[in-house]
C-alpha cells in the first residue's frame, strides 16, 4: 500500500506554536501542535479502488 501526501496539512504535520513568552533561561516557550487527520505524520493511506461497476 501506497502512501500519498495528507491534503489537510500537505505533509507539513506538525508545526511549533509560541506561547508568547520566554522562561528563565530566556528560551521562547512553545508547543507542538500535530495535524488531527494524519495524527502528524504529514501522510494518508492510498484510497483503494472499488471493483469495476456495470
């Protein structure tokens, strides 16, 4: 089975957003926020085709 690009994301599946501050160490503070349709693997399974239809 083939694997295709999430069109949701388009592969990019996870994406670091800042919080808007810095800690003490003056380090940005961020969270990780992934893709809900690809769980962030930035792929989808191939859809798999149907018999032919008469």
């Amino acid at each position: 089975m083939t694997h295709r690009i999430c069109p949701n994301c388009d592969g990019y599946a996870s994406a670091a957003i800042t919080l808007g501050g810095r800690d003490q160490n003056g380090h940005l503070r961020t969270i990780t926020a992934h893709c809900p349709a690809c769980h962030g693997t930035g792929t989808r399974p191939a859809r798999t085709r149907e018999g032919s239809r008469a």
